[in-house]
C-alpha cells in the first residue's frame, strides 16, 4: 500500500515536473529568497491555492532562504487531491527564538489525507536557545521543527532538518507514512534535540536515514504499532529509545516494531527500553532488533524501567510497563563501558520472551559483560557476553 502511494507520488511528480500547471511557486507568489524578509503568508497562499486545486498540485520552493517567522500550520483539512510540496531551498526560523519557542511545532501539517514532500532543508538556528537553557536562567521550552498530525499516506523524502529548538520531528497520530533518505544533525551538547519522535501512530517507516543529535535518534512514544526503520545511522545523541513509555496511568502500548540494520557511533545508547518505574497500563510486545553495529556505544542493549530521575511521583517504584517478544539478532561491536547488555525489568512484570542470538560486544578488547533483573528468555548462537537470562 505504502509502495503504490509512493510510487503514484513520483509517477505524478515527474509528470508535473515537466507539465508544471498546476505547481505554485511561492517566488512567484510574493516570498523572498533573500533569508530576512517573513514569507509564511506566501506559502500559506501557495498551500491553499495547492489545496483547492481540482487536480494534484503543487507547492514549489526554489532554492533560496525563505524566512518563515511565526509557528505555521499546514492544514490538508479541506484538500481535494493528493498534496505535493517540493523545496529546493532553506526554511530558515527567525533569529529571535522567542518568535516561536513557545509554540509547541514551528512547521505543522495537519489532517493531510495524501502527502509527499521531497528535498530541502529546514533550519531553526537553535544555538541562542539552547545557550538560554545552558545559562540557568529562565527559557522557553522550544519548537519542534516538523510535524506531523493526523495525517495518513505520507511521504518525506531528501529532507534536511538542523539545529532545532526541540526536536527535529514529529510523527503524531499518523497512519502509512514513510520518511526516507532524512539528514538530521544538531551538535551533541544541544538539549532535547531528538531526531524524530512518534506516537500514536501506525505503518510509519524511517529509512536510509543519518540523524546526529544531542538526545534520542528516533524515539517510539505510546500507542505505537507496525514501525519499521532500516538502513538508519544513529550518532552522536542517546540512540534509539522505546520511551520513556508509562507516565500515565491509562496508555497505548508499542506493537510491532522493527528496527534493522542500524549503526550506532558514540552515542550514549543503542538499542533501548525505557519505562517509567509507576503504575501504568502500557506495554511492548513483538520487537525484532536484528544487524545493529555498535561503535563505542556506552550501553549498546538496554532495558531501564527503573527510570524515575529526581525520584518524581514514583510511590512504589516498580513499572506497570509489560515487555514481551523482544528479539536481539545479530548485535555486533564495540562497548564504551564494561555492561554492554543490561535488562532490568520490572519486579512486578518481568520481561518474558526475551530472544538474544548472536550477540558479540567487545570493551577494550575484551568480552563485555551482561546484567539481568527480572528477565526471562532463551539465548542462541554466540553470546558475547555470556547470558544472563
Ligand atoms: C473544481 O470542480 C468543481 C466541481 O466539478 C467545480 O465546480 C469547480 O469550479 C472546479 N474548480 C476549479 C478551480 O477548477
Ligand atoms: C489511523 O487508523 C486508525 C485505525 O484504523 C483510525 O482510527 C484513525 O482515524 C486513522 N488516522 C488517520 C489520521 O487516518
Ligand atoms: C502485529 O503483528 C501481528 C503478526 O503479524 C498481527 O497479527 C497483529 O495484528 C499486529 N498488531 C498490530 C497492533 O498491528
Ligand atoms: C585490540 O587488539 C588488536 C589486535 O589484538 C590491537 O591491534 C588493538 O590495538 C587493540 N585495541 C585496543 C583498544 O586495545
């Protein structure tokens, strides 16, 4: 399904490529490629233009630097068609932060039924914020660059995202939608920089992607099911995260995910579970994390659900977070610190069906060594370290 949608979209765009009827050029529509002068309303006019448009149209960005100054939403509510938005320039966010910090996403597609948006970079030039928090004094809590909400058959294809203020994207509530060949990068001491977050969403895919961040590569909030991400290079930043899941009382579990093929250099994590350690109806059921290449990772496997910093609202300290029918296949490479697979579980809900099989995890060398709580499972194949299921 995701493969036709995809494939129609670069059927059509080719053709409008060169028909170019019903393309809107926000140049053309009054924007400025010159980085200084606010264009949101003009491409909030090629959207809507896009948007009425009988036949799939176009929005088109040529290359340039467009100002986009204020938090805008791109709302696909009263769409007729498939919607195309093809950048061959630089969004770039106002130099004053504090124009958008306080919105929760800078750029925001909404009830989008048909999506494809290829090429171009967005940029939030975050480094006076992330200075602000770095002070101590008090700061805005930040935008995230993209997102995605309540939308279905998507594709992000060649984008860039930089220096966000909060996290590069998100994925909320979306059904079908795949994001390929992404760069992200923010510096490695930049806070809450996470590459790409998603929630509450189904059929999403992240492929042939590289992300570098001060946080998580790509995080998998609740109420997560059939996520797929291949040939993704994760690093620097904390790796890839299910969670933190179990905040709340009454939440979606995660379901399905695979997650193949991935590489890890210097990050804080690899492949990791995180749940809070509080009461919650939260769960993780059927993950295969298979070819993952660790490279000076400092917890390369990592199950934590004892997870409560500042030991915030966690009256009897165990997780309510039951994980099952996670597969660890074919995890090679190197440890930065001595425990390179560690799986602590809840003492209420222990882990079960826990698979490893061909685990090889060197420190310095030598064989890394494993710690298990409250987890349950079989090993095969090599296991360095040894098991401790
Ligand atoms: C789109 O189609 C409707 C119904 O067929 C028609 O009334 C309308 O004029 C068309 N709009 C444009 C911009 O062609
Ligand atoms: C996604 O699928 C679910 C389950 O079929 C449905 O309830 C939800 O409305 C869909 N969301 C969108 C944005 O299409
Ligand atoms: C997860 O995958 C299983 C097996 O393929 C399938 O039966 C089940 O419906 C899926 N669950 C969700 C929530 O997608
Ligand atoms: C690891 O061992 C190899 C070969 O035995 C050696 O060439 C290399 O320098 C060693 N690396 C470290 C970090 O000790």
């Amino acid at each position: 399904m995701g493969y036709i949608f995809a494939t129609l979209c670069l059927a059509f765009f080719k053709h409008s490529a060169s028909a170019a009827v019903s393309s809107y050029n926000v140049q053309e529509l009054g924007a400025k490629a010159d980085g200084t002068t606010d264009s949101t309303k003009f491409f909030l006019s090629a959207w809507s233009l896009a948007c009425a448009s009988n036949v799939s149209a176009q929005v088109y960005v040529p290359s340039g630097k467009y100002l986009i100054s204020n938090a805008v939403v791109f709302s696909g509510r009263n769409c007729k068609r498939t919607m195309v938005m093809r950048i061959d320039g630089t969004i770039i966010a106002p130099a004053d932060y504090n124009l958008i910090a306080n919105d929760e996403i800078w750029i925001k597609f909404d009830n989008v039924n048909g999506l494809y948006i290829s090429g171009g970079t967005v940029d939030a030039q975050a480094a006076p914020l992330w200075a602000c928090k770095a002070s101590g004094n008090s700061c805005p809590t930040g935008a995230t660059s993209l997102g995605f909400y309540s939308s279905r058959n998507i594709v992000v294809s060649g984008i860039a995202s930089i220096n966000s203020q909060m996290f590069h994207m998100i994925v909320y509530k979306c059904n079908n939608t795949k994001l390929q060949g992404i760069k992200i990068s923010a510096p490695v001491d930049s806070p809450n920089t996470d590459g790409i977050h998603v929630q509450l969403s189904t059929g999403v895919s992240i492929l042939s992607s590289q992300i570098g961040t001060g946080d998580d590569c790509v995080s998998i909030g609740p109420g997560t099911t059939d996520t797929w991400i291949e040939s993704v290079s994760c690093g620097p930043g904390h790796g890839i995260s299910i969670g933190s899941l179990g905040w709340n009382l009454q939440e979606p579990g995660v379901q399905n995910l695979t997650v193949k093929t991935v590489t890890f250099r210097n990050t804080e994590n690899g492949v990791r579970i995180k749940t809070w350690a509080r009461s919650s109806t939260g769960f993780v059921n059927n993950v295969l994390f298979q070819h993952i290449s660790m490279g000076n990772v400092k917890n390369p496997i990592l199950i934590d659900q004892d997870y409560c910093p500042n030991q915030e609202n966690c009256p009897d300290k165990v997780s309510g977070v039951k994980i099952s029918n996670v597969i660890y296949q074919d995890i090679h490479g190197t440890s930065a610190t001595p425990v390179a697979l560690r799986l602590q579980c809840s003492k209420s809900f222990p882990c079960s069906g826990i698979r490893l099989q061909d685990v090889e995890l060197t420190y310095n060398n030598q064989s890394a060594t494993s710690s298990c709580a409250n987890a349950a499972g079989e090993a095969s194949g090599v296991m360095k370290p040894s098991s401790c299921l």
